[in-house]
C-alpha cells in the first residue's frame, strides 16, 4: 500500500487515458466542439497514479490544472488525439478514452475567416466522420494483453445501447452512463454501469467521479496481463 493507504496494483504499469472534448476547426476563429468537461478522465489519471501507475493523459479541451505526477499530452483535434494516443498506447497495458471524441468534422477547413456576404444566407457547413479510435485500438490485438476500455453516454435505454456498443466497439470495458440535462457533462457526480465482454455488469451508484474511477481501476487491475514491469 502507498502512503495513502491505497493499493499499488497498477505499480510497473503505463496506463494511457483521453479526456476532455475536442474542437474541430471551421476558420481560424470558430470550431466545433462539445461540452465535456474533462473531470472523468482527469479523475481517472489522478487515481491510477495514486495507485502506481506511470500515466500519460491526453487531454483535450478542459479548463482543469494538469495532476501533478502524470505526463499530460494537450490536443486539439480528433485527429491530434488519435495521433498521441496511438502513440502512447504503444507500450501501454490499459487504454481508458474517456474523452468525448467529435465524430464529425467539418469537411472543409477555411484558412481565412469565414466572412458574411451581404443579402446572402451563409454555405452550409458539410461534415465528414472522423476515425473512431476506440474501435481502431480495439481491432490491434497486436500487442496481446493491452486492455482498452471505452465510454458511451446514452440518453434512452441505456443499458441496451451500452450492451450493443460494447460488442460493435470490441473492448474490454465499457462504462456507461445516462446523459441528461444535470447529468454527466461539467458535473463532479457520475453516475454509470461498467460492462465487461465476460458478461460482468458492475454498477456505480451516483457519486463522485473519483470513486467512479476506483471502481473502474478495481476491474482494470485484476485484468491486465502478466506481472507488472
Ligand atoms: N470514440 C473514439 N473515436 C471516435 C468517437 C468515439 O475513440 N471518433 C470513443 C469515445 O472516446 C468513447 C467511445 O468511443 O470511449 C464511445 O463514444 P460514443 O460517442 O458513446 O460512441 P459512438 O460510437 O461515437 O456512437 P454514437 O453514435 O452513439 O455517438
Ligand atoms: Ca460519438
């Protein structure tokens, strides 16, 4: 146990997590972005240092202080964040991306100022899907043992979407939690169930998102392969 009293079951791991949003740029000025907040990932960074791990934290757009102990990586784009996680996740025992990823961008970047024209109605804006990094971890089993755990908020019949998406997604866990006007997005409280591909389902009652993150490590540790380096 370290000097908190918590247990050192990630000691000689390298555990990567995503958080915040990202911004997708239209002009030098505007972007696309979402209301994330970042405090998940972040609370999952601190908590898997408190328990011994070497993390790297990808974060995206958050008005939060970088954790002390923790490599921070900041990014802009969906495409920033799947370059620095693929990266990272390179010698990596868990992957955990808890950012809120844009799953589109606009199709077309404007390199001045997107100006209004007088007596006109503005161009619409035409999007285009942005690679889904999850997924993309979940499919390189190249390097067996690497755990990758993914997130999904859901509005309506939340288990059912999350038992779907965790088979269409392909990892190992997947924490799912209910969206709603004071739910999940800027709060500090969270609320979820954590799916496993063995058919586990763990849930976590409202609460901090600290405690979220212990609970989701509690069933990260026992699973990850081999002895630690
Ligand atoms: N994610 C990702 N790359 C994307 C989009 C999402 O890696 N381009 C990850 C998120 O970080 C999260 C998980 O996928 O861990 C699920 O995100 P979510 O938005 O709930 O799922 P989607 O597959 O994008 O489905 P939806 O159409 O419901 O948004
Ligand atoms: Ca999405």
């Amino acid at each position: 146990r370290g000097a908190k009293g918590l247990p050192q079951d990630l000691a000689g791991r390298h555990v990567v997590v995503s958080a915040g949003g990202t911004r997708e740029p239209l002009d030098p000025v505007r972007y696309l972005g979402n209301r994330s907040s970042g405090k998940q990932g972040y609370a999952l960074a601190r908590t898997a240092a408190a328990r011994g791990a070497r993390v790297t934290l990808v974060a995206g757009n958050t008005e939060l202080p970088d954790p002390a102990g923790v490599d921070v990586i900041h990014i802009g784009t969906a495409g920033q964040l799947r370059e620095s996680v693929l990266k990272a996740a390179a010698d990596a025992d868990a992957v955990v991306m808890a950012a809120a990823v844009a799953d589109f961008r606009p199709a077309v970047y404007a390199p001045g100022k997107i100006k209004k024209q007088e007596g006109q109605e503005p161009e619409p804006v035409t999007l285009v899907r942005n690679p889904d990094i999850l997924a993309e971890l979940s499919a390189d089993r190249a390097r067996p043992g690497r755990l990758v755990v993914g997130f999904a908020a859901e509005t309506d019949d939340v288990l059912a979407n999350g038992r779907a998406k965790l088979a269409r997604k392909g990892c190992d866990l997947l924490v799912v939690n209910e969206v709603g006007e004071h739910k999940a997005f800027g709060s500090a409280e969270n609320e979820a169930v954590i799916l496993a591909t063995d058919g586990t389902e763990t849930p976590v009652p409202y609460g901090p998102k600290e405690a979220l993150a212990d609970t989701l490590w509690d069933l990260v540790a026992p699973r990850l392969a081999g002895p630690g380096r």
